[in-house]
C-alpha cells in the first residue's frame, strides 16, 4: 500500500490513545480503532507509521503488528488465548536436556536451572527436567499455577507473550521476560544454547544464520513491545 497520509497524531480515548492518519482514526484488519492502552507504546506505534518511506510495509511494523493482534485477535477472548497459551509449559525447552556430552548438559544446568528456580519461587510451579526427547508429564498443579499467571494477563500483555513463547519454546523463559526478571540478552543465549553447541563444534550456513536473525528480530520486538506497557 502507497503512503497516503502526512500527519500522524495520538488523541486521548478511552482506555488510551486512538492513532489518527490526517484526523481520520487507523483501524485494525478487523475494523476496530487502534487504541494504545500506554502514552509510551501509543508514541511507539505512532513512529513506525511516521517512519513510512513511499510505501507501507507491515514486516517493518512489528509494533503495530502485535497492537492489532491484541485488539482483534485476543482481547474478543483472552482467556481462552491464554488458555491456550499456557498449554506450552506441558512441554518447556528448559525441561528437556541432552543425554550426552556432560560439558554440553552443564551448560544447560547452569542456563536453565535458575530460570526453573523463578518459577518456582515466583509462581509456585515446580516442573521436572527431564534428558531425551520423550514427554515428560509435569503435575497438573504446576501447570495449573502456569496458567493461572498467564491467564492474569492482559490483552496486550498476552500479544507480546505469545511471541516470545513460541520463539523461545518456553513459557517460563516468556514469563520471566514479561516480569522483568531476567535480561533479554542472557534469555536469549539460554533458549539457543543447543543451537550454539551445534555451531561451536559443526558451524554454521547462511541460510540458518539468517533464520536466527529474523527470529531475533521478532524475538526484540516483542521484548520492546512488553517494555511500552
């Protein structure tokens, strides 16, 4: 879509700011105002669209992106998002560890543990790790205690959550993120210590490189997107 607008501005709404486009209100794909719930992440997404070049790329947008996922795609339901959100601590990254070689599962330990250890004292949910790949079932009181946190989140909280758990491929690690207790950087370096194990001893190709690039990209977005609220 070409750029069709010169002035972007915030107008006060309830329950935070309407983006507006030369006066006229933006509004999601599904027809409904795209109101900001924060002054910091309202400016934010009034940037990207000032930032427009000649024509409108959504990928260029990722702000934006997560703002309309909230309004159209979870706030209609956000218990059952969270729902099914949650269902990914039956099965967390930080759960499974290698079999072999021990330098490779110490770092695991020393990586995945801590985070383990929060949610626990955080959120009362003790879940067992386990080595391999096959399932292994977690207490239903402990899954119960990790739906219960996400399900206290709100609409946007939980479009900036969803991301991060299926990039990271753990809730606990999202969780953490989302309550600012733990960095970003070392969350990251813990839910690819496998892969950098693989490109320590095998390398790495091009292609894979660029993938972990536009997964951290997402990965940064919905961080920064958290952080606005």
């Amino acid at each position: 879509m070409k750029r069709f607008w010169k002035d972007v501005a915030l107008v006060p709404a309830p329950g935070g700011h309407d983006l507006h486009l030369d006066g006229r209100p933006v509004r999601t794909p599904g027809r409904a105002p795209v109101t900001l719930p924060t002054p910091a992440l309202a400016e934010a997404v009034a940037e990207e669209w000032r930032a427009v070049g000649d024509t409108l790329d959504p990928r260029a947008m990722p702000l934006t992106g997560l703002a309309n996922a909230a309004i159209d795609r979870i706030a209609p339901d956000p218990q059952g998002f969270a729902a099914g959100l949650a269902k990914y601590g039956e099965s967390d990254l930080l759960c499974y560890r290698a079999e072999h070689p021990l330098e490779l599962q110490l770092r695991q330990a020393a990586s995945w543990d801590p985070l383990l250890g929060w949610a626990k004292a955080r959120h009362g949910a003790q879940l067992q790790a386990t080595t391999g790949i096959m399932h292994c079932a977690q207490s239903p009181e402990a899954i119960e205690r990790l739906t219960n946190a996400v399900s206290a989140r709100s609409p946007f909280e939980l479009a900036g959550l969803s991301p991060l758990v299926t990039i990271t491929g753990s809730l606990v690690a999202a969780l953490a993120l989302l309550d600012r207790a733990a960095d970003p950087d070392d969350v990251w370096s813990a839910v690819n210590l496998d892969e950098d194990w693989q490109v320590e001893h095998w390398g790495e190709d091009e292609l894979a490189r660029q993938t972990r690039d536009a997964r951290r990209a997402e990965y940064d977005a919905a961080v920064r997107f958290l952080s606005l609220l």
